[in-house]
C-alpha cells in the first residue's frame, strides 16, 4: 500500500486525476471501476477538464460503478446512474453502452447481480477501482459486518449511512433502504485501488482502516491486503496517521 498526503482537497483531486489518466493513456482501453459521493467529483472535474483539453480521452475506456439504491430507476435524480451522468458521463467522450451501473429496479435483483459479475468477467475484470470510504469504513455500500467473500449483492443500509446520504434527497425518508453493491471479493480482485479521503470526517475510518487490524466490522480494512493499492488524503484525512508511515509499515509520501 502506497500512501500519498496532498495539502487539501484540490492537490487531492489533482494527485488522483493524474494517476488514473497516466493509466488510460498507456492502456486506452482500461476498465475503471467507478465510485459516487462527494468524494470523486473533484477527480472527476480535472478528467472532463483534461478531456476538454483533448489531452485525455474516455472512448476505449470501459466502466463499471460500484453501486446503485434498490427502488431507484436510472433516471431517478438521485439515482447513482444520474449522479455519474451528471458529474463526468455526460461531460466527456465516454460511449455510454460503456458505462455500467447495477440497474436498482431490475425485477430479479440476484439475477441483475449476477449479470454485473458476468460483465465484469467479460470485461477482463477491473483494471483500476476507485473508491471513497465511509465515516464506518464501508467502501461500496459495503457495511461494517460485510462478508469479505462476496462479489455483487445486495445489502441494507445502515441507519449512520441512510443519514449521511440523506443531503442528496428531499428527506431522510426518501433514501432507499437497500442498494446493490459490488463486494468486497469484487473490490479486490481489481488489479489496482485508487483509495479518496478528504476531511477530518474520515481521519478515524481511515486511520483505522490502514493500521488498524483487518477485520470486518471495519470494510476498508480488507484493503491492506491488496497488493496494488494506493491511498490519496488530503493532511485533514491524514492528520491521524503516524508521521512516518509507521516505521515503514507502508510507503508514505507527502
Ligand atoms: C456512499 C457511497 C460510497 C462513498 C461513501 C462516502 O454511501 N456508497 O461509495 O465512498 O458513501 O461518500 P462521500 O465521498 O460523499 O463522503
């Protein structure tokens, strides 16, 4: 695990943009596993900037998001389908039959799931995944207790993450009780991990996810068992890290 401090948001943002687009300009046609929330969207804006300036192109590119709510149909404004149209999709030169999210209101849901692991096979697998991680350690909608063998399902949400999504719904009500979401065993087998924190929000899930103990009850801590993973926080996300990576525990650059 490599981790990388960037001074806020912004140089965050900018440090990840980067590293992926190196990624599809050597390989065009990459798989990129794709994540929603606040988190992304920066990343998301130097893409549509860098494809604006024709120094980046998406039409090779292949994508596969990590979740969708249950009972939300894709073109639900807080559908995760309307989220990424309106944050990256529509913005750059993606070819939508390219882009791939769970589909919320499919009538067989195990079917729908087991039909996204058959895409993702067919596909090649996932060659970078990024990811945001919750105030509980979930990453997906993988929460705190998830199997770490399962590949695409469906889970409940829990009450803390109904709550901190809520501020994209009307009301607390309106967010969906269930999602589908890739699993753990679907996060790692992407061959490499892209890992956004900013925040002293996430300064605890993330300290505990890189040097706590990995366990369950906190998801992201499955990650420091992937070979290929890089974290990029901002100093708030990092303000409870060891300074030194922790004797070297991991590779810390700052
Ligand atoms: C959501 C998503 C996750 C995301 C997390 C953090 O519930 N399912 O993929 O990483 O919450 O979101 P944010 O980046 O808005 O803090």
């Amino acid at each position: 695990m490599k981790i990388l401090i960037e001074k806020d948001y912004e140089a965050m943002s900018a440090r990840a943009a980067r590293i992926v687009a190196e990624r599809i300009r050597r390989k065009p046609d990459l798989v990129l596993g794709l994540a929603t929330g606040s988190t992304p969207i920066g990343m998301y804006r130097h893409w549509i900037g860098m494809v604006q300036a024709g120094d980046l192109s998406f039409t090779d590119v292949t994508t596969f998001n990590l979740d969708e709510y249950v009972g939300l149909a894709g073109d639900h404004p807080q559908s995760f389908r309307t989220f990424m149209h309106e944050q990256l999709f529509r913005q750059i030169d993606v070819k939508p039959e390219r882009t791939h999210i769970p589909d919320g209101v499919a009538p067989d849901l195990a079917a729908e799931c087991a039909e996204y692991n058959r895409l993702i096979e067919e596909a090649g697998g996932i060659d970078v995944q990024i990811l945001g991680i919750g105030k509980n350690g979930h990453i997906g909608f993988n929460e705190p207790g998830e199997d770490f063998g399962k590949l695409t399902h469906v889970v409940r949400l829990s009450e803390n993450t109904r709550r901190a999504n809520s501020r994209f719904f009307p009301r607390l009500e309106d967010v969906p009780t269930h999602a589908i979401t890739m699993g753990l065993k679907s996060i790692m087998n992407a061959r490499q991990i892209v890992l956004l924190a900013a925040g002293t929000d996430k300064c605890d899930a993330v300290q505990r996810a890189l040097y706590g103990d990995v366990t369950e009850d906190l998801p992201a801590s499955v990650l420091q068992l992937h070979p290929n993973c890089v974290v990029v926080l901002d100093e708030a996300a990092a303000s409870k890290l060891p300074a030194d990576g922790n004797n070297g525990k991991w590779e810390m650059e700052k």
